[in-house]
C-alpha cells in the first residue's frame, strides 16, 4: 500500500515538473506584436457624482478625438467596477480600490501604467478642462507608440 502511495507522488511530482518547463514563448510572442492603449475607469459600485463626471468626461474625450483608434483598437475603453469579484485581480494589478482612472500604454508587448486619478478627480468636474488635459496626455502616449 505504501508503494502505491510513494509511486503515486513520484509520478505527480514528475507532471507538476514536465508542465513547468514547457515553452511559453508562444504567448510572449503574441504578446510582444501589441502596441495600444487601454484606458481604464475604476470603480465602486456606490459612485458620487464626480465618479459618474469622471466616466462621462473619459468616453466625450475618446468619442470626439479619438473615435478612429477606438474603432481600429488603438484604443480601448474599460469601465470597471473593483466590487465584483471577476474584477478582483485587473484591480489588484493596477492597485485601484476605488475610483481610479489608468492609461497603460502597451508597446511591442511591454506594459506602462500611467494613473491619472488624481488629474480625474481634480479636472472631473469640468469636462472641457477634464477633455483638454485627457487628450494631451492620450496625444503623448499615441506617440510614444
């Protein structure tokens, strides 16, 4: 019987090791052809009226200057609420836990976190000043692509 059980660990063991070497660069390779830029709206489920102002400011901004890129995927667009529990780790890769907003800026595969939360909250209100800024900074990362 205690054969049965060493054998059994033995041959689990030598699984768990042969899929850890396996050759991911496949995924790396896929990865590495991505340039865009995701802009990313993070938040609660009970939002204030800034958090709606924040949301409304970012999709005016991308449908008036920048409706080509979104429609090629240059530009994508996410709206997510860091309460549910499907969200759980995209919020915890950006570390938002509330109301946040984020441009990652994907070149060749390659990811750049630009938070611009403390700019939402700031300009939020204003959707002309809130639209200007936003767009610098969308025009820059464009760019840098």
């Amino acid at each position: 019987m205690n054969t049965i059980k060493i054998f059994t660990l033995v041959a689990i063991s030598f699984v768990l090791a042969s899929c850890n070497g396996q050759d991911k660069s496949k995924d790396n390779a896929l990865n590495a052809s991505v340039s865009k830029i995701e802009v990313i709206d993070f938040h609660s489920t009970n939002r204030c009226m800034t958090c709606n102002a924040i949301e409304a400011s970012t999709k005016y901004t991308l449908d008036t200057y920048f409706a080509d890129e979104v429609k090629k995927g240059k530009i994508t667009f996410q709206v997510i609420n860091v309460d549910k529990k499907e969200n759980k780790a995209l919020a915890e890769k950006f570390e938002a836990s509330g109301t946040s907003l984020f441009l990652n800026v994907i070149k060749n595969g390659k990811e750049t976190k630009l938070d611009l939360t403390e700019f939402a909250f700031m300009k939020g209100n204003n959707q002309e000043a809130f639209s200007k800024e936003l767009k610098s900074k969308i025009d820059g990362a464009l760019k840098a692509l």
